[in-house]
C-alpha cells in the first residue's frame, strides 16, 4: 500500500458519513412531515413532545382545522393549561426572519387558558402573532 491511498480512503469515509448523516436527517424529517398530515399522526407527535399533554385531537398540525380539548405544556417549574385550542388552518414557512428557522401562522386560532401556576406573567415573552390570537378567558 502507498502512502497516498490513505487520504483518498479518510475522503470517502467523510464522504459516506456526510451522505449518511444527510439521508438520515432527510428521513426524520419526511417521516414527521408524513405524520403531521394526519389526524392520528398528528395525536402521536404531540403526545411524544417532551412536557406536552394533548388529549381530545382532531385535525391536523401541517395544515387546515385543528382542535384540542385540552394541552397541558409543562417547562421547567411552569405549566399552562389550555383548553379549547382551535384553529382554522396552519401555515408553516421557512425561515421567516433572521434567526429563525421556521415559521407558524395560526389563522383564526381560539384558546382558554384555565389554570397557570407561573408566578408572574412578566416571565412569559408571549410572540406578537400569539398576543393577538383571540383568548376568550382567563383564570
């Protein structure tokens, strides 16, 4: 063997492990963008969202009607309940603004915030978009 096999060989290794790692990442995502498309895929995202409990699905997260009777979003010592999270459709962008890498517009969304145990409201920073969804109660 010459001592020049050896950097085309490190070439391929990298190129396999960058193609590899790619078809990987392409994968994962095909697969959540297939189940965010129907109902019960989309129940089985949300219930595998690290702090989040949705019960009473309907509709879809990639687009169109979506109903949830109630989500419970846990972070750290902070929960929210929301009850009755409605929206008429979902419309996803990529890479909106600067820093971001997507994008969500809720049209018509509708949500109840029942029960909150953050101590003070001023630790939430609540995004233009959602500040202007209509809430119809809080507790």
């Amino acid at each position: 063997m010459s001592i020049g096999a050896t950097p085309v060989r490190r070439r391929r290794r990298w190129r396999i492990l960058l193609i590899g790692t790619a078809s990987a990442a392409l994968i994962v995502s095909a697969a959540i963008a297939w189940l965010a498309r129907g109902e019960s895929g989309s129940a089985w995202l949300l219930a595998r969202l690290p702090g989040v409990t949705a019960s009473g699905i309907s509709g879809r997260l990639s687009g169109g009607p979506f109903a949830a009777e109630r989500v419970d979003i846990a972070i750290g010592q902070t929960t929210v309940s929301l009850r009755g999270l409605v929206w008429q459709d979902a419309q996803w962008s990529w890479r909106p603004h600067d820093g971001a890498w997507y994008g969500l517009a809720l049209i018509g969304p509708v949500v109840s915030v029942t029960r909150s145990s953050v101590r003070s409201w001023n630790a939430i920073s609540i995004p233009s978009e959602v500040a202007r969804a209509s809430v119809s109660r809080y507790a």
